[in-house]
C-alpha cells in the first residue's frame, strides 16, 4: 500500500526548485502537484519527484525510469537528480516550453 507524500521530502524539493516565484504546489490527495509558470510540470508522489515526459525531459535523463504517480496515470519520469539546482531550473525552463497552456475554466 502505498502513503502520502511527506511535506519534509516536499519542502525538500522545492527548496532545490528555482526560488524566482515561478513554482508553486498545490496538494491534492495526499500528494502534490508542481506548477512552473502556471503549467503543471510534475508532482510528489509518494516521495518520488515526478515529471511529465517531454523531449527535453527524456534528453536531460535518457536513462531515468518511467514510474506511474498512481494506479492508471500515465507514466512520469523519475527526476534522480533532485539536489543539483542547476539541473532542475534546466530541466523546468525547458519541459515548460514543450508543454501545452492551462486549458481556461468555464
């Protein structure tokens, strides 16, 4: 069975994230979800800093696994670099650009 996320291992990864103001969280069933400039780009799921696979993702980490955030997700790519900033602020700027814009609410 799996467990919620800690908010040590979240403050963890966002203290490593890029502190420009451009990322926010957002927790959502016990795990969380991560916006860079207003787009979803990944998220902690059980203790795992997932993000969406993109060309640039799958470029900066050819060799990192495909793991699911939950049962019947679509697979995400585990970011094993977590504590080099520079790395991340790379990895974010470019799987933001590739990602589509925020569908507008009704």
């Amino acid at each position: 069975m799996k467990t919620a996320s800690s908010k040590e291992y979240l403050d963890f990864v966002l203290d490593q994230l890029p502190s420009s103001g451009e990322v926010a969280f957002k927790p959502m069933m016990g795990e969380y979800i991560i916006y860079f400039r207003g787009k979803i780009v990944g998220g902690i799921y059980d203790d795992r800093f997932l993000v969406k696979q993109t060309e640039a993702a799958r470029r900066l980490m050819p060799d990192a696994p495909l793991e699911t955030p939950y049962e019947g997700a679509k697979e995400m790519i585990l970011v094993d670099r977590i504590d080099e900033r520079d790395f991340l602020e790379t990895l974010l700027s470019e799987t933001v650009d590739e990602l589509p814009e925020p569908k507008r609410r009704r």
